[in-house]
C-alpha cells in the first residue's frame, strides 16, 4: 500500500507570492491533516479535513487555507507569503478520526521564503 | 499555552543505554497519547501509543509510563542504538479533536 505522498517536496518563494501543496492520502483513508513544522515551535496543527468539509482548524491566519477534493486528496495555500512561513509543511493521513486511528505522516514539503 | 510539554529537548546516550524521554500535559480530558519517531528528511512516524485505561505498555524495546495522577507520560527505550537516533514527539488528543504535539527531543546514541 502506497504511503502518503506530497509535492513537491521542495519550494522556493518570494514574500508576497502565493503556494499551493498537494498531498495524496493513502488509499481508503478519508481524513487529512496539515501540520507546520519549525524548529522552535515543533509541530503545529494547521487544519484537518474529511469527507471534503474542515473538521478542525488550528490557530492561523487567514492566509493559510485547505480544501479536500472527493477522492480524498487535499491541498492547502499560503497566500502573501512572509519569511516566517518558512517551515516544513507535513500532511498526514487518517482512516477516519485522527485520535482514534493512527496518523500517518508523509514526508513533507520544504518552503522556503526568499 | 503549551498544552503538552516535553523534556528534555535533546539527549545524548551511548550505546545500550537506556533514553527517558518525558512529557506532561494540562487538559485532564485527553484521553490518546502518542509518540512519534522522525528521521531527518522524512515525516514523523508513530511509534507507541497509550490510553489512560492502563499505566504502562510495551513494544520491543519502547514502552510508555503513564501517571494520570501526575498529568505525566514517558517513553522509555532500552538498550539504546545508534538506529534509535532521531527526533522524539510526545502528543495528545481528545476524542476527534486534533493531536496537540510537545516541541519534540533529539536523541542522539554513540556507537
């Protein structure tokens, strides 16, 4: 069975631009989360979402922003990129509830803010 | 508010040592705690898992304590390898809500 696949796996931005990721869930899972992840802050929660509708939302602008299309796959955006959303940005799969099933992690895509 | 939080922030061990790796959290309603294993250049990947049902479980040479008096759990690895080193995250949920992750350990094993 597939793992959770991202892309791309590196990005390279300017402040100001906008970036969209893309992540595939693995196969029958229904539930997707995104995580940023920094070196002083750890990993925090961004946003989960299953079945196509937000599920929980972590404590981030506005300019931060997920979807979940019907065949699972999910793809978040950063609008008017600033340096600090320089991180990387992991998503995560779950077969149906995040603290009841387990979460599994793809490996993540690297943004950087030039 | 940290609502989970994890020490030591890194940690150095020869090898067969034993590695502690601690965790406290504040909201007496969780009732999931996890801890993930990352390795550079891959996403965090689950190890072990507890419930406050029981105090202790165990794989292989991993095993979580869990005091719920305390507001306290700890990964314990046994005999230490140079394989084990990578990052260690403690985190914790509530029902569906989302996982609340520690700022995670580096653990480092000397050949």
């Amino acid at each position: 069975k597939a793992g959770v696949t991202q892309t791309p796996r590196y990005l390279i931005k300017t402040r100001g631009q906008q970036v969209t990721l893309s992540c595939s869930p693995i196969s029958g899972h229904r539930s997707v989360s995104w995580y940023q992840q920094t070196p002083g802050q750890g990993l925090q929660f961004l946003f989960e979402y299953f079945s196509e509708t937000q599920r929980n939302k972590g404590n981030f602008p506005g300019r931060f922003s997920g979807r979940q299309f019907s065949n699972s796959r999910s793809e978040m955006n950063v609008s008017t990129l600033e340096l600090g959303d320089s991180a990387l940005y992991l998503c995560a799969s779950t077969w149906l509830v995040p603290g009841t099933d387990t979460q599994y992690f793809g490996p993540g895509t690297r943004l950087t803010v030039l | 508010q940290q609502q989970v939080k994890q020490s030591p922030q890194s940690l150095i061990v020869q090898k067969g040592g034993i590695s502690i790796i601690n965790c406290a959290y504040e909201n007496t309603a969780f009732d999931y705690f996890p801890w993930y294993q990352q390795f550079p250049g891959k996403g965090p990947a689950l190890l072990i898992a507890i419930r406050p049902d029981v105090s202790e479980k165990k794989e292989g040479r991993f095993t979580i304590s869990f005091n719920k008096s305390a507001k306290q759990f700890s990964l314990h690895i046994m005999d230490s390898q140079p394989g084990d080193s990578a990052t260690y995250f403690c985190a914790a949920s509530r029902g569906s809500e989302k996982l609340v992750f520690g700022k995670g350990m580096k653990l480092t094993v000397n050949p």
